[in-house]
C-alpha cells in the first residue's frame, strides 16, 4: 500500500496536471494537503478508498451566460457559476460573489475551503460557492436589479432549501440578495430558506451582517483567554473597509482594543488616534465613498494612496487582514513581524501566502487560518436556515450568544486536534484536520457517492 505521503504527493501531481491554469485553487489544494498526512497515517484505509481524490473534484460545476440591458438599452452577457462542491453533511453552502476578477479557479478555491470551514462549524452544511464577473461598482440600482434578475432566471434551476442555499459574499450585499430572492420567489413562488443574508424584513437573521467580523473577533478572543491575555490595550491593524473589516473594527473597540487601519482598493488610511466608527460606517455603508473622504475629516489621520496597508511601520500586537486572497507576502509579513504582532487572525479568504504563514511560524507568531477564523459568517447562515425552517425570528442577543460559543467550539477544536496531530500553536493543521475528518468520515459511511 502507498504511504500517506506518497499517495498526497501523488493527488497534488495529479490536479496539477489537470487544473495548471488555476492558481488559486492550487494554492489552496497545496496548503491543505500537508495537514491531511498524519490523519491518514492514522487512517490507512482513507488511502486504500483514494478519499483525496474523490474529495478534491467537485461534485458539480455549473456554468451559464447572464444577458443584461443596461441603461443605454445596450445588451451586456456576463458569466454565471456555482461550484457544488461537497454535500456530504448537507446541502451546498457558500457565497455568491460579483466581482471582476471571478474566475473558475478562484470560486473552486473558495468552495474547496468552503467544505472545511462549515464542517468546522459543526452545523449540517456542504461546501459550495458562485458569482459571476459582473461588477457593481458604477452600476445604477436598475442595472444590478436587472442583473441579478437574469443571473437567478439560471441558478435557480440549480438550488432550493435542502439542495444549495447560496448567501452573499463581495458585491452581494442585501441590496442583490433581496433582488435575487424576488426573482427567485417569481420563478418558484414563496421559500425563505433558498438564501441567507436577507434583509430582516424577509426573514433575514440579525447580526448576520456584523457575523463574520464579529465571529473573527471571538475567535481571537478566545485564543487570547487561553493565553490569560485580552483585548484590552491592544493596538490592532485591520485591512479593508466593507462588512468584515467595518464589524471587526466594532468588536475589537467593544471589548478594549484599537484599530488604527481600514483600506480600499486604492489604499489605506492610518488614524493614530484609533478608527472613527461611526464616520468609517457612514463613508461606506451610507454614501458608499472612497476612503479619502475619512481623511479630509480627521485631521490627524493619513491616507496612503496605492499602498498596502500591511506596508506600515508601526507597533501593532494582532493584524486581522480582511480584505482579499494573497493580501500579505513574505516581505509584509516581515513587516509584521517587525512591528510586533503577536497574532494574525484572516479575516477574509486566504489573505496570506505560503510563504507569509512560514514567516509566521519561524516568528512564533499564532496564525489563525481564515476557514476556522472567519467562520462566523457562514455559521449565522445556518442559524438564518434554521430560523427559516420554524418561521421563527431570533434576537440579537440569542445569536450573538450562538455565534460566540460557536467560535469557541471552533478554536478549541483547532487547537485540541493540532495538540492530537503534533503542535497545539499550528491551527492551521488543526483546522484542515479536523474540517477534513468529519468530511471524510461522512463521506466513507455514506459509500463514497
């Protein structure tokens, strides 16, 4: 019989072969394949049932063409997709992502992590993820109305409350959640649980907006408790400025910190002082403005155009990079580490490179990996399912607390299964581990189907 590390060599050669173009993807298969060779050491039969290589295709990958008019009367096509990648503990969840730069490689990424991070979470979701290159940005109300409308005409031929239940993600807030809901009740009448991140006044779950940042707040809080540490006093980088970052930055200040970064597409502010809220929400959830509009107003504020915000040389103690994939290398994570961060919590999905986690680790630096850390989202959509499911409408207060203790249960499940497997500072190896054993074993008692 092959060993563990010869058959994980052999399945990343053979996806090389077959998907060179996907970067992403790769990326994400190469960091996950590491983690998987204790477990299967421990497991041998896994090999004997080639588990990898059934788990790394994708049960389904589903394209389509999205026709839209534009204001001009000008007819515009876009490109659809949905990965369903793993139903194994339940039905598809993932995001749906609008956004320029979507491509089949960075929505298999995306959906590959997705399968770990809701097993993680210990509620019964598969993995799964989709959006199209349409970009919003510059678009009028009508023309993403338009859009959304004819993007749903295709996908809801692919979805329903116990097949796939998409949710937001970058350029999906509930402004097109709403609109693909309406399209999607016209073509199939009323179902409440076929979307989540609703709006309230449709059976949308509160917090769940604020869930992803709040959830990569308690993750780390947690971490630190164990540590016999806090917030309090910490000085904190956050990098980007939409629904993670914004609600990130609220919890920390919560609970003692201060944030002194936000960034854009276009560069990042530092505010010494700790980041304006209320000015930050207003700029971008209300007047939807660029991030040089919060530096005309703060005078001791500075915006650092075309910049990375992880090139500031500052002190920190704990970086949350929330923005987008591969947001720090190997030089800023030297940076880091310089400025003396002590933890780096990800926010968004895969925001560190390979090489940026090596220079973590060689620093003794906890890294927490974005599919346990920001797992909060994904885990408040659950709870807007079943909320769904008993027409019923919970608190704030019951979320939150839901949320929290689910953050909890997946720290301590990372660091307990990275104790089992080697290293109890490695949550990295703890996440995939222990993402990927649960998966596996449902699929093997389910006969591999």
């Amino acid at each position: 019989m092959t060993n563990a590390t010869e058959y994980v060599q052999l399945i990343q050669e053979k996806i090389h072969q077959k998907d060179t173009e996907q970067l992403e993807f790769l990326q994400a298969i190469d960091e996950f394949m590491p983690s998987a060779i204790p477990f299967l050491e421990k497991h041998p039969e896994y090999i004997k049932r080639n588990i990898l290589g059934i788990l790394t295709e994708p049960e389904r990958i589903i394209q389509f063409r999205v026709p839209w008019q534009d204001d001009e009367g000008n007819w515009q096509v876009n490109r659809g997709y949905r990965i369903q990648y793993n139903s194994a503990i339940g039905p598809y969840k993932g995001g749906l992502r609008f956004h320029p730069s979507v491509n089949l490689s960075i929505l298999k990424f995306l959906a590959f992590e997705q399968i770990f991070k809701n097993s993680l979470t210990g509620m019964p979701i598969g993995g799964g993820k989709g959006g199209s290159d349409f970009d919003p940005k510059g678009k009028s109300d009508d023309e993403i109305m338009r859009f959304c409308q004819s993007f749903m005409l295709e996908l809801a031929k692919h979805i329903g409350p116990s097949l796939d239940v998409p949710a937001g993600d970058i350029g999906v807030g509930a402004r097109e959640i709403g609109y693909l809901f309406g399209e999607y009740k016209r073509l199939k009448q009323y179902d409440a649980g076929v979307l989540t991140g609703k709006p309230l006044d449709f059976w949308g779950s509160k917090i769940r907006t604020e869930a992803t940042g709040y959830g990569l707040v308690y993750y780390v809080k947690h971490l630190l408790k164990e540590e016999e540490d806090s917030f309090e006093g910490k000085t904190v980088f956050v990098s980007g400025s939409g629904n993670v970052a914004i609600y990130a930055i609220e919890k920390v200040h919560e609970l003692g910190g201060k944030v002194v970064t936000c960034s854009d597409s276009n560069g990042y502010i530092y505010d010494p002082e700790g980041i304006d809220l209320p000015l930050l929400k207003e700029i971008k959830e209300e007047k939807r403005q660029r991030l040089t509009e919060y530096a005309k107003q703060r005078p001791l504020a500075v915006y650092h155009a075309s910049e990375s915000v992880w090139t500031l040389k500052e002190s920190a103690d704990i970086a949350l990079p929330c923005a987008t994939q591969n947001e720090i290398n190997e030089k800023t994570a030297e940076i880091l580490v310089e400025n003396g961060v002590k933890i780096v919590a990800e926010g968004a999905n895969m925001p560190c490179t390979f090489e940026a986690v090596s220079v973590f680790t060689k620093a003794d630096v906890w890294y927490c990996p974005g599919k346990a850390a920001n797992a909060g989202g994904v885990a408040v959509s659950a709870l807007e399912m079943s909320q769904n499911s008993q027409r019923l409408s919970w608190e704030n207060e019951q979320v939150n607390q839901q949320l929290d203790d689910i953050m909890k249960n997946i720290y301590d499940t990372c660091r307990k299964t990275a104790s089992k497997y080697g290293n109890e500072k490695n949550l990295l190896l703890g996440a995939n581990v222990a993402g990927f054993e649960k998966v596996a074993k449902v699929m093997y008692a389910q006969g591999l189907v």
